[in-house]
C-alpha cells in the first residue's frame, strides 16, 4: 500500500525529521528521548547499523509519543523486517519494482526516494504522492524542487541529503516540501558522547521551524 493518508498523518507532524545513526539499544532510546523532548516525534532510524531493527524495537517500545520508522530500507526483506520491529513508517533513498512491490502488499508505509523529474512521475504513477527527495542538494537543491513542483504541483516531498540548519527554512518554504530530513539535530559526536542536553537543545530549535 502506498500510505498517502498514513504517511501525510506523520509526516505533517513536525517539520523535521532526523535521520538516525544508532546501533545501541540504550543509547537509541536515550537519544530518542531527547529528541521528543524537544519537540520532534518523528524519528528515522537507519537501517545501516547491524543494531538498528533492535533499536527500532526499543524506541518504539520504550518512548512515549514517538514515532519511530526505519530509514534506508532497499528490499522487501528489510522492508518486514522493519514493521515486524515497530517502525510505523519506512524510507528509501530510491526504489525499485521489487520494493514497489512489496510495498503494495504491507501494511508499513513507505516513503521511496526520487532525484529527478522522471523518478518522481513513475513514483507518482504508483500512487505516492509523498516522496523523498535525495539527495537533495547534490541533486539540485532548492532550484530543482522548484522546478518539479512547477509540473507536478501534487507532490510533496521530504528532502534529505544536504540539508542543514542553515537552509532547512528556506527548503520548509517551498510550497511541495512537508517536512525535511537531517543529521544535523543529533550528530554523530553528541549521539556517541551521549550529549542529549544538547540534542534535546538542537530538536527545541529545530521545532520552532514552519512547514
């Protein structure tokens, strides 16, 4: 299933979403924690560490108000190993017909990845009307987005790649942007120092952002 109306319900909920490097159990729910005490829900834990589905499974197990999807999901295998862990949403840098596929037939909603104008209208065919749009800056940034919003005005995306706390506001601006995604709220020092005083700061401004 495509998920537009799960994926528009979580989505719309904060203006960012961090995109989470975490292969420690306690750690990950300490970390989310703190971002949800400063006012992000949304977290998007990477499935690049051989710990993130464990992780998955204590945040969302652990941390009250959180919503916890699975980032950098590329096969079906992946894509039911991440609902079987709790994720409530699952990403994609791209996608594939296979993961296309397989996402038709479960009940996690994904957000696959688009660069170009091309990739975005096969997606757009496929009924998701949410995609992501990575890796933003290498892929045009800000200019690109206005671009394929001006034809395909029904999109909205969530940019991730390159955005930072410096140009989240002016992506947030754009019309087709619901939310964007970014490393910057938790880095990987603090997550590693366990700093979350100053993840929890970073998440506080960070929510203050207008979608």
């Amino acid at each position: 299933m495509t998920g537009n109306g799960a994926l528009a319900e979580v989505l719309e909920l904060c203006p960012v979403v961090p995109v989470l490097v975490v292969s420690e159990p306690d750690a990950a729910v300490g970390l989310g924690r703190a971002l949800v005490a400063g006012g992000l829900s949304v977290l998007e834990v990477t499935l690049r560490t051989p710990g993130a589905l464990t992780c998955i499974a204590a945040m969302a197990d652990a941390i009250d108000g959180a919503v916890i999807g699975a980032g950098t999901v590329l096969t079906a295998a992946q894509l039911a190993e991440a609902r079987d862990a709790g994720a409530r949403f699952a990403v994609s840098p791209g996608s594939t017909p296979d993961l296309l596929a397989a996402a038709a037939m479960s009940s996690l909603p994904l957000l696959p990845g688009a660069a170009t104008a091309s990739e975005a209208m096969r997606l757009l065919e496929a009924g998701y009307v949410f995609q992501k749009f990575f890796p933003a800056e290498a892929s045009g940034g800000i200019p690109a987005l206005k671009g394929i919003g001006a034809p395909l005005p029904q999109i909205r995306f969530c940019p991730t790649g390159g955005v930072t706390a410096t140009n989240a506001a002016a992506y947030l601006a754009l019309p087709n942007v619901v939310c964007v995604g970014g490393t910057w709220v938790a880095s990987a020092d603090q997550v590693r120092q366990r700093d979350w005083a100053a993840i929890e700061a970073n998440a506080q401004e960070a929510s203050k952002l207008v979608a």
